[in-house]
C-alpha cells in the first residue's frame, strides 16, 4: 500500500513510541467499505420501502373494489330475492284465483230437483285468494243436501272448513270457507 494513503499520522521519531503494526492499515479500507456498504443497503431498502408501499396502496385499492363488487353484487342478489318473492307470491295468487262457476254448476248438478238454491254466495279473500267464503240458501233442503254439497266440492280439490248451518222454517243456509287443495 501506499505511504501517502494509509498512514497512522506519525512522523518516524525515535524519542516516540514506535509505529503502529502494519494490520491497522486496512482500518481506513474497512471505514469505506462500510459506508459503501451502507450506502448500498440504504438504498435497496429504500427501494424496497417504495416497492412495499406501492404494493399496499394496490392492495388497498383492490380491496375497496372487491368491498364495492361485493356490496353491488349483494344488491344485485336482494333485488333478485325480491323479485323472486313477489313472482312467487304473484304465481300463487294466480294459483289461488281459480274459476268460481266450476263450484256454483256442480253445487247445481249435485242437487235433487225439488230443492231449490235461494242464495249463493262467493266471496274471495283478498289476502289469500284460494280460500272462499260460500254461502248456499237452500229452499226444501235438508242436511243430505249439505252433504252432496261438500262432496262435489271435494272433487273438484276444494276442502271445506269452519262449516255452518243453520235451518229456519223450509230454508236451510249453509256457510263454510273452501280452500283448494293443491294436488
């Protein structure tokens, strides 16, 4: 190495202590190794820092459109269920609505010709289309009428519920709430 760059800052006097050894020449090579060094992994871990950084502000990103995606796509799936309730719900009063004349011409048909219908009466729930409230006045009827009323009802899948009647004088009302029997 050369004199001029390592040097222990001693002048050879012999009234001094003597040199430093030859080994504590390569201290100044060492100090600037480390600042390189150091210098270097500053740098690479600032790089680093930044290429995190960018990384997580992606990241972050990607995951307010995932948020965003999500909360579409379950609005999406809440209108489609509600949809989805109200086809339902439509299809079943359509279900429910069914003709009234099949029940009013087999309650015809199932009577005997002396007896005679004074009344008849159909009412719809509004809530629940498939149950009717039937009310029949039969004129020189009697409870075997009733009877024949509720099985030609039955074959045509209606059930008869809450069944009432009452005789005064030759009339015989008859009053029962039929739902449909879904077969």
């Amino acid at each position: 190495m050369s004199k001029y760059l390592c040097h222990d800052f001693k002048s050879p006097r012999s009234d001094t202590s003597p040199r430093l050894p030859a080994v504590f020449m390569c201290v100044p090579v060492l100090f600037f190794l480390a600042l390189v060094a150091g210098v270097y992994f500053n740098i690479t871990s600032y790089l680093d820092y930044r290429t995190a950084s960018i990384n997580r502000d992606n990241w972050k990103q990607e995951q307010a459109n995932f948020v965003l995606e999500k909360a579409k796509s379950e609005g999406e799936k809440a209108a489609a269920l509600k949809q989805k309730t109200k086809a339902e719900k439509l299809a079943q009063w359509v279900e429910g609505t069914r003709a009234l004349q099949p029940i009013s011409v087999s309650i015809a048909r199932c009577l005997n010709p002396e007896v005679t219908v004074g009344e008849m009466n159909l009412e719809r729930s509004l809530e629940i289309p498939s149950q009717i409230i039937m009310t029949v006045l039969l004129n020189n009827g009697n409870v075997d009428e009733i009877g024949r009323i509720q099985q030609s009802i039955g074959s045509l899948n209606y059930r008869a519920f809450n069944s009432q009647q009452s005789k005064a004088g030759d009339a015989l009302e008859y009053r029962t709430m039929l739902v449909w029997q879904q077969m």
